[in-house]
C-alpha cells in the first residue's frame, strides 16, 4: 500500500512542478463555480435553456471529468519523450499494475469534479445520492479512456495536444442525439459519451440502468482495448 501511496504521491508533485499541467486542475473548480452563479441567471434570461439543465450539467460534468486524463496523459508523454518506460520494467510492480495504479488516481479525481459540479448545481437535492455517486462513477471512466487514447496515438506533447483538441468534438457532439429528435440520432450511440448523456437525462431509473450499464460497457471495452495496445507499444 505505500508503494501505491508513493506512486500517487509523485504523480501530484509532478502535476503541481509542471505549470501547463497544474492549470488544468483548478479548470473544473471554475466550471463548477460558473454553473453555480451562471446557470440559474441563463435560464432566467433565456427560460427555453431550463429543459436542457441536465444535458448541460452533464456536458460540463464529462469536461471536467477528462482534465485528470488529460493531466496523466502529458505526464506519461514526458516520462516516454525521456526513457523512462524502459526503467519500468524493472520496477518491483509489473509494467501493467504500474499503470492501471496510475490510472486509478486519474479516475479517482475524474470522480471527484463531477461529484463538485453536481453538488455545485442542486444535483444533490435533485437527486438521491445513489444516482449522484452512479453519474459521478459513470463520468470518472473517462480518464483513464482519455489517458490510454492520447498516449497510445501521440508521439509527443504537441501531438498529445492536437488529440486532445480532437477529442472535445467527440465528448460535445452526441449531444445533438437527444436534442435533435430524428430518425439517424441514434447513430450518437456509437460514441460512448451519449450513454453519458442518456444517463443524466433519463427520465426513470430503467432507463438510468441501461444508460449508465451501456455506457460503462462501452467505455470498459475500449479502456481494454486500448491498455492492450499500450502494453504492446511501450511496454513489449
């Protein structure tokens, strides 16, 4: 357990010595924040806003669930740009425990931001704290999703950046599945983040369930996928 604690523990200082990275933890904090004083002040503004409360939370909950990705993602592009995965595989942990513990931090702080932005909206009076903790859990896949993706298809820090920016369309998009009722709506499916959303729209617990088990499959999979690959790429 120390080992793990020391893992974390230079994980943070890492994140805090690096200015780039150290930003992107305060960002959810200012989302939750802005949700809180914005949101009731849009929908007063523009009360056509307030049927799309949810989808809007749950938005700036999947944002802010990808910054810890994020954060490890240009960690781990630094150790790889400097040689270090070789020293990991003398590590007294194997090479895949090493990550998946590493990947656990990034979950754990993908958990928390959303939990925040819920608190920070009334979700925790809206809803039972079983459904907070369900969404908040479903958003926290997310990071290690982001991490494995960015790592296993970018070479460097500059590259890392670019995937990064690809991906915002692919968390923002599905959204246009459940507001623009049509026949090919369902094709947002295909992108894990509409299960997300589904999720923190659903209008009983049913179809909470099957969004949220969906969505996590979903995201499990590809999680699965894409350790394997990062395995073979830096770890062979």
């Amino acid at each position: 357990m120390s080992a793990l604690a020391a893992l974390w523990a230079n994980d943070l200082r890492s994140v805090i010595r690096d200015r780039t990275v150290s930003v992107l933890v305060l960002v959810p904090f200012l989302f939750a924040a802005a949700l809180h004083f914005g949101l009731p002040l849009a929908e007063a503004e523009a009360p056509f806003l307030a049927p799309y409360r949810d989808l809007t939370v749950g938005l700036f909950c999947l944002l802010a669930s990808a910054f810890p990705g994020f954060m490890l993602a240009f960690l781990l592009l630094d150790e790889r740009d400097e040689g270090l995965f070789a020293v990991f595989r003398v590590l007294p942990i194997s090479p895949r425990r090493y990550i998946l513990v590493r990947l656990a931090l990034a979950s754990g702080l993908s958990f928390l931001y959303p939990f925040l932005i819920l608190a920070a909206t009334g979700g925790l009076s809206a809803r039972s704290w079983p459904v907070v903790l369900l969404l908040a859990a479903l958003c926290s896949l997310l990071a290690p999703l982001t991490v494995l993706l960015v790592v296993v298809l970018a070479a460097n820090k500059i590259v890392g950046m670019a995937v990064i920016k690809a991906l915002f369309p692919l968390l923002i998009l599905p959204i246009a599945g459940l507001v623009i009722e049509t026949a090919w709506a369902w094709w947002f499916g295909l992108l894990p983040s509409y299960w997300v959303y589904r999720a923190f729209t659903a209008n009983d617990s049913v179809e909470l369930a099957l969004s949220a088990g969906i969505g996590a499959l979903f995201h499990l999979a590809l999680i699965a996928i894409l350790l394997r690959r990062f395995r073979d790429r830096l770890f062979a």
